[in-house]
C-alpha cells in the first residue's frame, strides 16, 4: 500500500487525493442534508472532522484498510466531495473493495461522481482489488445511478449491520484495467 504524499488520480478536471487537515473546513460548508442522511450518519461538527481526517491520514501512512480521498475539481482545485475505499470490512470478502463517495450539493449533476469512481476503482485494482462493492440504501436513486454509470450490476440486497438493507452493486476489477487517469 502507498503512502499519502505518493497518490494523485486525475482525469481531466477531476483529481483524486487524499484527504488533508485543510479540507475540513471545505467539508463542513459542504455538508447538507443528503449528505447527512445517505453518508455521514449525524451532522459534523469541526471537532468530529478534523478527528476524522487525522484517522484517515494514519490510515494512509500505516497503510490501513480505508483509503479516504478528497474529489478534487478545477484549477486550483476545490473540494467538491469524498470517495472513500475500505479493503475491509464485516461483509467483504479478502479480494473485495467497498466504495462510499459523497458530493456536496454545488457539485452533484455533473458527472463527478461516476469520474471519481472509476478512477477509486482504478486505484483499488492497483493495490490488488479485485472486486468493487458499492452498498446504496434502496431510497437514494441517485447513489445507484453513479453505480450504474459507473460499470456497476445490481447484485441483490444484503443486510446491514442495524438489521436494514442495502442495494449490493458490484464490478470486477481486472488487474491492469483500462484507465484514463494519471497517477502521480
């Protein structure tokens, strides 16, 4: 697994980095109901951010299981969202990648999403990923449609770990898959 310093993913004005103590700010102007209710389980508090980033940051360095990477648009670039990767977890199997990824409300329409993911799935088959999983709450379309546009197949429901379902969608993960993205 690589250090943070080492990885950028772009594809045209989208850029996937890790996240950094400097989006925290970025992060809560850019929470919002959705994102609230679909992702991030109680509204943030700056405290609760910079705790967040500071693990996601040890977890890059240790070279834990959760790759969580700011999306990135524009030159300079702005924080428009997040994508997270996690190598592990109850309901994976060893080979299996779980994929979150959220956008803040100015951003969402646009395509990005389904950009960001695709560059995290190239990232994933990169450390040896071979499967994608991306688990959507069955009342939030529009997490599936990234899914879908994204390459995904909508592999059935799987319970939660508080007993509610998910939408299971999944994509292989060729070693060497094809990508427009460079990585830096």
């Amino acid at each position: 697994m690589q250090g943070s310093a080492s990885v950028k993913l772009t594809e045209g004005d989208v850029t996937l980095s890790p996240l950094l103590p400097g989006d925290v700010d970025a992060h809560l102007a850019g929470e919002d109901e959705e994102l609230v209710r679909w992702l991030n389980g109680g509204a943030g508090t700056r405290a609760d951010v910079a705790d967040h980033v500071r693990h996601c940051g040890e977890q890059w360095e240790r070279g834990g299981p959760l790759r969580a990477f700011g999306l990135r648009v524009g030159e300079p670039p702005v924080l428009a969202g997040t994508v997270d990767l996690r190598f592990a977890m109850p309901g994976l199997e060893p080979h299996q990648v779980n994929i979150a990824y959220g956008l803040y409300p100015a951003w969402r329409g646009r395509g990005l999403a389904t950009r960001a993911v695709r560059l995290a799935c190239w990232y994933a088959a990169g450390e040896g990923a071979s499967e994608g999983v991306i688990q959507v709450d069955p009342g939030n379309p529009r997490s599936a449609g990234v899914a879908v546009r994204a390459g995904f197949t909508y592999a059935g429901q799987v319970r939660r770990l508080d007993g509610g379902l998910f939408d299971r969608y999944v994509l292989d993960l060729p070693p060497g898959a094809d990508a427009d993205a460079d990585a830096d």
